[in-house]
C-alpha cells in the first residue's frame, strides 16, 4: 500500500489494510473522518457512490501516536501503562475528483517504535474475538470450569493470544442482569429449598425486611435459644442492603447459623421484627442488643409486644 493507490469501495481498503498490518506488524485507528453522506450537498458527484465509499475522508492513525499526559488532580497517586509513544506514522485517504473512489493521498509509515510479530499479537484489535467464540466463553464459565483451562482452548482453537484478563472481560460483559422479581425468589425459596420465608412492610407497603430460615436453622434455633448473635454483611446484593447472619452457640461451643435476614436498614425496631418473626421464644434486650429465651427470664408475662425490655443484668447494672 502506498501513495496514489485508489480504492473502488472503502471494503477494498480494509482488506488491504488488513494485510498491510499483518506484513509490517503495526496496527491502526480512525483518528478523523467524515461521512459521503455528509458531504453530499457540497459534492453532488457522492451521492450515487456515498454507501460504498462511506468516508469522504478518513484519516487513520497508528496505535502507538499521540502522548499520554497525566492530569494535575492525578498527583502521581496512580501508575498507569498506556500504549501512546508519540509515533507519527498515519493514512490519510480522500474521495477523488469524480466522487467514485477512495485516494491515498498521504502517508507515513516511519514508526518509532518496535515492530514485532509477537508485539503486534498482543495488541487489542488483534486479541479480539467474534460473538460466538465468546458465547462459548460464557458457557464455559458458567459451568465453573478453570480460567486457564479456558484460555489454552481458545487459544489453540482461535490462533490467538488471549488474556486471563480478556476471559474476565468477557464473562464480567457478556453476564444478563436478573430482574427476578420479589414474589419469584420467594417462591423459589419455598419450593425448591424448602424454606420458611416472611416479608415485612410498613404502612405504604415498602420493604422492610426478608426473613429466611429453612429447616436445619429452625431446629437449631429450636435446640439452642438462650442468646442469638447478629452482624451484618455488605456488597453482596444488587441492591446494596445489609444481610444480617444470625447464629447461635451449640453444645459443642460451635457457632451455628439460624437465620439470614435482609433488611433494608439497621434500625433495633427493623432487626427486632426480623427476630419476632423466627421465633417467639426469644426477646431483645433494649440496651446491651443480645436475645435472650423468654422461659429463662423473668417477669415477661406482662410485657407488651414491641415495648421496651432489659434483661436482668442491665438492670442490676442501672439499680447500682
């Protein structure tokens, strides 16, 4: 490819760039342009060749051009790697004088940069992979099999280098959002692992919380109910709401989980609901926040639900 060459169709130039890049080892990019289309008022002459031409210029770039500048609110805190190196090296085509094909009219190929097989292999464009090599990328990965297992396959089947990273891009792109929705996990939960699932609302109907226990925690939390811990854990749902792990002690000093518990807030009303819901032999005490089993205390019978409750250790404290 060189100066004065003259493409019929701007496909005719891919393909000679194509093989242009694949004999010099260096890539490209569409650093400006302008449609046929665009250009049709002022050149009548594109109208019957703007689809096959496209372009009424195009200048392409080397991968390599332009000069990478930090911003001043970077403050060097960062170390970024970045493929511009400052090379000049560029294609410029234009429609000709009749309006029906491509001209190269300009271009320099003096690269300051190395040229290699290898290095040109690693390069983006080079790495890229069509739509149904990724779906099998997807599948593979949606059945738990190993990156790198993954990455010699497509490699040998593709001729291509392929990144761990290009795997975990692949699969992080290519995952379809859930959009299950309240009622369908619940039911899910019931049916298929056989929990016990209750959904607490206030007054407008909006969430609150979503108790779950299936059938090993309720007999656990049946077996141990003298004092039920709870923490909460974070990022693990789309929805950013805090899981709440309830456990207890068993007679072996192992901690046991009894419940899980969605709650869209930390509030003491949101997590004594949650509570109230798993069982009722256990109760909240409103100042040190441990439960405690309703027949080993004392003087519950004439408590109210809700009402403020302190187990007798917080009570000797405030009596000294």
């Amino acid at each position: 490819m060189r100066v004065g060459d003259a493409f019929k169709t701007y496909a005719d130039f891919e393909e000679a760039l194509s093989q242009y890049k694949k004999s010099t080892f260096v890539d490209f990019y569409i650093k400006d342009s302008k449609t046929a289309k665009s250009q049709i008022r002022r050149y009548p002459k594109l109208a019957n060749s703007s689809e096959q031409l496209k372009y009424y210029y195009v200048k392409l770039a080397c991968v390599h051009g332009g000069s990478y500048r930090k911003k001043n609110s970077c403050q060097d805190l960062r170390s970024t790697s970045s493929m511009r190196q400052g090379c000049e090296a560029y294609i410029y085509l234009i429609a000709n004088a009749k309006g029906d094909a491509l001209e190269l009219t300009r271009m320099n190929d003096e690269h300051n940069h190395e040229k290699s097989e290898t290095l040109f292999s690693h390069l983006p464009n080079q790495r890229r992979v069509t739509p149904q090599e990724k779906m099998e990328v997807l599948e593979l990965m949606k059945l738990k099999a190993n990156k790198k297992l993954i990455q010699h396959k497509m490699q040998t089947k593709t001729g291509k280098v392929i990144n761990l990273k290009d795997i975990a891009n692949i699969y992080t792109t290519g995952k379809t959002p859930s959009h299950n929705s309240l009622s369908e996990i619940v039911e899910q939960l019931q049916n298929t692992y056989n929990c016990t699932v209750e959904i607490s609302a206030d007054s407008d109907q909006n969430l609150i919380g979503l108790f779950i226990q299936d059938k090993i925690m309720q007999n656990t939390f049946k077996a141990f109910p003298e004092v039920v811990f709870a923490d909460a854990t974070y990022k693990l749902n789309n929805l950013r709401i805090p899981l709440y792990v309830m456990m207890v002690e068993d007679g072996n000093g192992q901690s046991e989980v009894v419940a899980l518990g969605l709650m869209t807030n930390e509030e003491k009303e949101t997590l004594r609901c949650n509570i109230d819901i798993g069982s009722d032999n256990s109760i909240l005490c409103d100042s040190c926040l441990l439960w405690y089993h309703t027949k080993c205390e004392k003087k519950l019978a004439s408590k109210e639900k809700n009402s403020a409750w302190f187990c007798s250790k917080c009570i000797n404290v405030c009596n000294k």
